[in-house]
C-alpha cells in the first residue's frame, strides 16, 4: 500500500463532523482489467478493509453515508503499490488509480484538492531531501561540505513545513485546514501562537469541537511554557541512588548540555538510547553534557532501564510521570524530546527529535572554536 511522507498524514484521526451525509466515490483505474479487486481501508489503526470494490471496464463507483470525515485509503489487492489516500467526507470524492507508485490522484470536493496538493509538494521535498541526505551520509563527517548539506536539509525541512501551513491556511474553510491545524506537529513552522491564530480563523462549528478545545488549552500552556532564549529553570530532582541533584550545577559543568526527556516504558525512547550514546562518545570530549530526565512512575523500572543499558550520563527523575516538574513547565507533550543548553542553562534548541539533534550538533561545533 501506497505510504504519503508525512509522519502526520498516517495519525488517521477522525474528523468529527456534524450529521450524517452522503458521499460518494468515482473512480479511474488505469491500467487495471475488469474484476480487478480494490480494497479500502478506513482504519488506519488496524489496515483491516472496509470494503471491496470491484473494476468495471476501467471505473469503479462506491457509495454511503458518513457522519465524520475520516483519512482512508484505497489499493489493489493484486498490486498494493498502486493506491491513494484520501479524505472520506461528503461530497462527490474523484480517485484516479495508476498501476505507477506515486501517480495516482485525488479531488472532487476542496479538502481532497488540497490532500492532492498537500501530497504533491511533499512528495517533491521528500525526493530532493532524501538526495541531500545521500550525500551527506558519504560525504566525510565533520567536514565543511556535509555541515553544508545539513544547513541546507534544514532550510528545506522548515520551507516545506512553511508550504504545509499555507495550504491549511488555504483550507480552514473545510476539514483539511482543520485536520493540519489538529495535528500538524512542527514548532518552527507552526508554534503555539501561530496555530492558536489559526484556531481562530476556523469555523465557529470546528471551534466547538471537543480535540480542538483540548489543544486550544494545551497550546496556551505551551505559548505561556520557556522557549528558545530563555532560561530552562531552576530544578532540583532525584539520581536512581537517591541523591538529588540540582540540574544548573551540571549543567554549568559543560559546554552544552542536552537534556533527554524519555521514559522506560516508552518504546521509541528505548530505540533512540544507542544513537544516544553514539552521540555522547562523540561530542563529550567536546564539551556536551547529558542529562536524563525519566517521566517513569515505577521507581523500580526506571533503575533496571538505568542499568540494563549502562547509561554513563546523570539520571534524575520526580517519578511523576507525564506530570514531571520540568517536563509541565516546558511543556513536553511527546518523548523522547531533546533540549539544548548552554553553560548558563539558557535554551539554544527545544523539542528535537533524534535526527534533529544530530543536525543540530554538527552544525553548532562546526561553528566554535576548538
């Protein structure tokens, strides 16, 4: 099955809609022989498929009711490469299917245009990014020509994420604008004051909705929470041994610190720890600093994770979990999530992910004195 690049196309959220209407779906099947067999799949969670529809002298038609508009996706069983997504909502829906990965197309109602061209824009990123990222993983490391590939995969990623909000800003009349404001998670593109205006400009029926009032509250903490430029705060926390350890007497201890929000129980957190400790071998001797934030609950389980993967930076934990002094403050909504600091606790970076802290890294000792 056909799988669009944007982490946040797959979230495959329902978008609640107001009363039940009906839709409808034509469809084009190039290059597909009649009785050919197409699948759709209305929850993402599982791929389980809804329905089967049937190819009829190059067509396919399928009809019924919805009450919320919901992300789906269409394919042949024969050949799972040749598929789309695409928003199920009311309204006649039109899906031109092509035996070619990539080249089939969605329209009909406004939101399926701007799915289409949402998709098209990054589609084209994702190519020349993924040519970028190529030659910066052969190019030799540290030197000024892959820095120079980093800095340009960063402007790239930030110019789509700027191309992104423009077509929600394009599409807060119908539910693509208000499923890219729900979930388009990237803070350069998209801070909290940014969508919170965005918010605004929505329909009055979008704004009554239960997600959106939920994120409008978690957005006003995030916009009242430190960012970059300002102090990270002044915490003191517990070590597995027991002992508490003030964060601004290690953090004064380097250059720059990187403060790691992540968990035990938390899978991804787990995954990022060898690339983690790639990073501390490399850059320590250069002045980086760890410090392991734990939203674990479980004291027990927090140590044996501590242990068990022989975590050589310091460990501190309130074992509050999601409700973590520090990790409210800021407002951290996902882990694993990396912080940047300076010597003085002053924020230089928030809420990266692994790969973007890496870029961060190569680009910020590129630019220091030895």
């Amino acid at each position: 099955m056909k799988k669009n690049l944007l982490a946040f196309l797959l979230l495959a959220v329902a978008l609640v809609g107001c009363q039940q209407n009906g839709y409808k779906i034509k469809g084009t099947a190039e290059g597909f022989a009649d009785g050919d067999t197409l699948l759709l799949i209305t929850d993402f969670a599982t791929g389980t498929p809804s329905d089967t529809l049937i190819v009829n002298n190059g067509r396919f038609e399928h009809s019924g009711q919805v009450d919320s508009v919901d992300i789906c996706a269409i394919y042949s069983l024969a050949n799972p490469e040749a598929g789309t997504d695409f928003l199920l909502e009311p309204g006649t829906i039109t899906i031109s299917l092509s035996q070619e990965p990539g080249m089939s197309r969605v329209g009909g109602t406004k939101a399926n245009e701007g799915w289409q061209q949402l998709n098209d824009m990054v589609a084209g990123y994702g190519e020349r990014m993924q040519q970028l990222t190529n030659q910066a993983l052969s190019a030799e490391p540290d030197t000024d020509a892959q820095v120079a590939l980093y800095e340009q995969m960063a402007r790239m990623e930030y110019e789509m994420g700027q191309k992104v909000v423009e077509i929600a800003e394009k599409n807060l009349d119908n539910e693509l604008g208000y499923f890219l404001v729900l979930n388009y998670m990237n803070d350069a593109a998209l801070p909290a004051e940014k969508r919170l205006e965005l918010m605004d400009r929505l329909p009055a029926s979008s704004q009554q909705r239960g997600a959106l009032k939920q994120l409008r509250s978690e957005m006003q903490q995030v916009q009242d929470s430190p960012g970059e430029g300002m102090p990270f705060g002044d915490y003191t926390l517990s070590t597995p041994s027991g002992d508490q350890l003030r964060l601004l007497d290690e953090v004064a201890r380097h250059r720059f610190t990187i403060i790691d929000f992540w968990a035990s129980w938390c899978g991804p957190c787990m995954r990022e720890i060898p690339h983690l400790k790639q990073l501390y071998a490399e850059y320590s001797p250069k002045g980086f600093g760890i410090i392991g934030i734990s939203l674990d609950e479980d004291r027990d389980a927090w140590v044996k994770a501590v242990t068990s993967e022989k975590l050589q930076w310091p460990q501190v934990s309130d074992l509050k979990g999601w409700k973590c002094e520090p990790a409210r403050a800021l407002g951290v909504e996902a882990i694993p999530c990396f912080y940047v600091l300076d010597e003085n606790g002053t924020i230089l970076a928030e809420k990266l992910d692994g790969s973007q802290l890496e870029q961060f890294l190569i680009l910020t000792m590129s630019k220091i004195a030895p």
